[in-house]
C-alpha cells in the first residue's frame, strides 16, 4: 500500500498545480481547500497564508535550480553537459512555470521573498558565468572572461522573461506549453552559437536540431507574417 501524502505536501501539489492552470493571481487559499476537499482552517494549520505557499514552491524551484547549475567536478565540459543544463531549465520552467509568468506581481507582494529571489538570480548569475568559462576551458567556446558574463547576463534575462513573452503573444495565458519553453530555449543556443569552436560545430547542429521548433508555435501567425521579412 502506497504511503498516505501528508496534508502539508498534498497542499504545495495542489496549489502549484492551480497556479500553473490558473495563474497565481485568480487563485484564493479557498480555491485550494477546495480543490483538495479540506476545509480553510485545514490549510491555514500548515500555511498562514498565500503567500507562504508560493515562498515553499519558489525555494523547491530555486534549490532545484541551484543543484544542477553548477560546473562538472573533475572533468572537462562536454556538449552533452550542454544538452543537461538546457533540459534541466526546461524542466524547471514547466514545473514552475507560474513563478515566470507572474514574477512580477509574486515580488511586489513579499519583500522577504523579493530578498530571496535577488539572492537566487545572483546566485545563478555567479554559476552561469562559471559555467560558461569551463566551456571556454574546455575549447567548446570562444570567449573572453568579460562575454562569458555577458552570456551569462543574456541567459538570465532571456530565460525569466520568456514565460511572460510567451503568454503576452498567446491567445490564452494558459497556453503555454512545453514546445513553446523549448523554443526560448533553442533562442538561447542560438545566440551562444556564434562562438562555439569548429571542432564543435556539427554537435551544436545536432542540439539545434533537438531544440528545433517553429517560431510560428509562439507567436501566431498573423503576427509572424507581420514580423516576417519583405
């Protein structure tokens, strides 16, 4: 017999589920006591308020990032090392896709989580620039100390907004959908191709390939004529 889930973590579920549906803002603490059938105070037990609910979810998302974003120990950095970080994002960004999608509004309504993501975004800047030196040590790119961190910087910004792009150009805001993350993604790797080595370059076609969809997914195609060229 599978062991029982205790309330608290049945509470995180449900609510990142509803918030991700949803969005975070048309979700109350009533909507998720009901949802899992319990009664307010119930949920109040475990969590003062909606705002303690999304502090837990961010910390699972932001350890989760943080386990992963981190160079190879003892070894030299490979393109499948590439691939890892890239489907490691994806993962994160789907799970938790309603912290991109409502960043904004989630930091304006607690500071002491607004304090808790500056330390985050540092946190990840600091390992994505490493991360992209230990490719230039390992001959995978050519940069310099100071366009590793501006990739870095590139990556950050790209990836936190992307979300928001994606549901401000979608008919529906509940429209986003693994495809559309991917693209954000392969948006990334191309701005990072550029500088990838020769000897590289036939395994960066074929992560491009894995990464491929149609900028016609994101965006309709109304306005993917309209931006196309004349």
């Amino acid at each position: 017999m599978a062991p029982r889930i205790k309330t608290r973590d049945r509470i995180i579920e449900a609510s990142l589920e509803l918030f991700n549906q949803q969005g975070e803002r048309n979700v109350t603490t009533n909507h998720i006591a009901a949802h899992l059938e319990i009664s307010p105070g119930n949920l109040y037990y475990h969590f003062r308020n909606k705002s303690e609910i999304i502090a837990e979810l961010f910390e699972r998302y932001a350890v989760q990032v943080e386990s992963f974003l981190k160079p190879p120990s003892g070894r030299a950095m490979t393109m499948d090392d590439k691939a890892f970080y890239l489907e490691s994002l994806l993962h994160g960004m789907w799970h938790y896709r309603f912290i991109h999608r409502d960043l904004e509004h989630i930091l304006d309504s607690d500071e002491a989580l607004a304090q808790r993501y500056r330390q985050f975004a540092r946190s990840a800047l600091h390992s994505a620039q490493q991360i992209y030196l230990a490719f230039a040590r390992a001959g995978i790119l050519n940069i310099t100390d100071e366009l590793a961190e501006t990739l870095a910087v590139n990556g950050l910004v790209m990836l936190t907004s992307w979300v928001r792009f994606v549901a401000t150009v979608s008919e529906r805001e509940e429209a986003i959908t693994p495809e559309k993350l991917r693209r954000g993604v392969l948006q990334l790797v191309q701005l990072e191709s550029a500088w990838v080595s020769e000897a590289y370059r036939a395994e960066l076609d074929q992560l491009l390939a894995r990464l491929a969809v149609p900028l016609s997914v994101v965006v309709p195609s109304d306005v993917g004529h309209a931006l196309a060229p004349a």
